[in-house]
C-alpha cells in the first residue's frame, strides 16, 4: 500500500511539474510576441501615419505614380471609368514600362485602388508631379513621355474636359513643360 501510495505521489509531482513547465514556456512564448510587437511598433505607427494622410506619401516608384496620375486623369472626365479610358492606360503602361498584359492590369486595379482614397485630384497630381520630376532615375525624356501618357488617356473618349486639362496643366506646370 505504501508502494502505490509512493507511486502515485511520484506521478501527482511530475505531472505538477510538467504542468508548470508547460506554463512557463506559455509564458515565454507570449513575452517574445510582445516583444516583437514592441520592436514593430515604430514601424507600424510609421505606416498608420503615412496612411492616414492617403497612401500618397507611401508611393516611391515613379511607374506606380504615373500610373496613378493617368487614372486621376481618366476619372477627372466625370462618370465611371470607361473601357476606352481604362485600355489607354494599360496601353500606355505596357509600352512605356515594357509590362506584360496582367503587369498593366494590376499595376491599373491598383491605381483605381489608390484613387478611391486619394486626396482631391489637383493635390494629387502635384504630390505625384513632385514625386516625378524629383526622380533621380527619370530624365527629361521620361517627363515628356508622361506629359505624352497623360494626354493620350485624356482624349481616349474624344476631346478632353476641362478637369481634365486642368489636370494636364498642373503636371505641365511643375514639370516645366510649356504648352
């Protein structure tokens, strides 16, 4: 009786003790995802911030910018974009960018995307002007092609509106393109 009695304490001690392990390493497990989500923490305020002020800011590559000045340009007609007008710039975008057919689908899905939460279209386009024309990859050549872009999804459903050439002009101006 004694030997069962011993036994039985023997197995209620491990037990209590591979309980507590298993606890403590819980424990640990939730102390290093707090500590990850504290090391993180910069960068994600860093983000909500810049996304708070409408993604503009979190754009760098002057492709996804003009590609997101050419929907501007596209929606500034007023109503729906149009298949004519979304064709244009996917037209624009594999020619220019030498993109595959779906490169220029997503990279244009994700203009539309932008768009929809962007500031009004004149702050837009001189945000991503800026971003253009202070690009140290582009030459002037890469700006007159994009003036060239612009126009060409401005026309894709005939003369453009004056929105539109509004918009063509505030490009032009920090560009320093004359018209």
């Amino acid at each position: 009786m004694h030997i069962l009695l011993f036994f039985l304490s023997v197995l209620v001690a491990i037990g209590v003790w591979s309980w507590r392990i298993r606890m403590a390493r819980e424990g640990l497990r939730e102390a290093g995802k707090i500590a990850k989500t504290a090391i993180n923490m910069p960068r994600k305020l860093a983000f909500r911030y810049r996304a708070g002020q409408g993604g503009l800011s979190l754009i760098e590559d002057p492709r996804e910018a003009a590609a997101i000045m050419m929907m501007e340009v596209a929606r500034a007609r007023g109503g729906p974009l149009t298949e004519r007008q979304t064709a244009s710039i996917d037209s624009e975008i594999m020619h220019h960018f030498k993109f595959s057919k779906d490169e220029a689908d997503a990279l244009t899905a994700h203009a539309a995307w932008v768009t929809n939460s962007a500031p009004p279209p004149g702050e837009t386009m001189r945000k991503l002007s800026q971003l253009i024309v202070s690009s140290s990859v582009l030459g002037p050549k890469e700006i007159v092609d994009l003036d060239a872009m612009l126009v060409s999804v401005s026309e894709a459903e005939g003369l453009p509106t004056r929105d539109q050439l509004a918009l063509l002009q505030v490009y032009r101006d920090k560009a320093g393109l004359k018209t």
